[in-house]
C-alpha cells in the first residue's frame, strides 16, 4: 500500500502546530474505532465516552484507550442485543 507523503507530512505539520483542537480527536477517535462518519449516527452517550476516554490518556492512539472505548462500543452492543432478544435490562 503506498501512501501520499506529502499529506501525511501535511497532517503531522498540523498535529505538531496544534491545529487540531480536542474536537477534531474526539472525532477521529469516533470514526477510528466506531466507523461513525454521519452526524445522524453520532450519539451523545458515543461523545461522552470519547471525551472520558481522551481526558484519561495522553493520547488517542494509546493501545489501552483504544481497547477500553471498544470495549466500552461492544458493552452497549451486547445489551442491546440481549435486551431485544430476550427484554432484559
């Protein structure tokens, strides 16, 4: 797989600059790890997570905060589907 240079230059310019404020993370955490790419997928329990998360690392390419946030997606997923299944919750 080959990659543009220029823009992954472009994008550490911009992350050592710190042009990207907590929301641009927040986001890219979201779409990262849950694929969430439409504003009418986002939830405010999906934000809160990712603001907890992100205020509990230094960043959000830590390997543990990653794998709390999907452990954290996979909970809810897992509650849903047992409540739908079975009226539990």
């Amino acid at each position: 797989m080959s990659l543009n240079r220029d823009a992954i230059e472009k994008h550490l310019k911009y992350l050592k600059e710190d042009k990207y404020d907590r929301e641009f993370y927040v986001a890219l955490l979201l779409y990262d790890i849950k694929g969430i790419d439409n504003v009418k997928d986002l939830t405010d329990e999906d934000i809160d997570i990712a603001y907890k998360i992100q205020d509990d690392y230094d960043s959000i390419y830590n390997e543990d905060m990653r794998d709390r946030f999907l452990y954290n997606f996979e909970m809810e997923k897992d509650e849903e589907e047992l409540e739908n299944e079975y009226g539990l919750y």
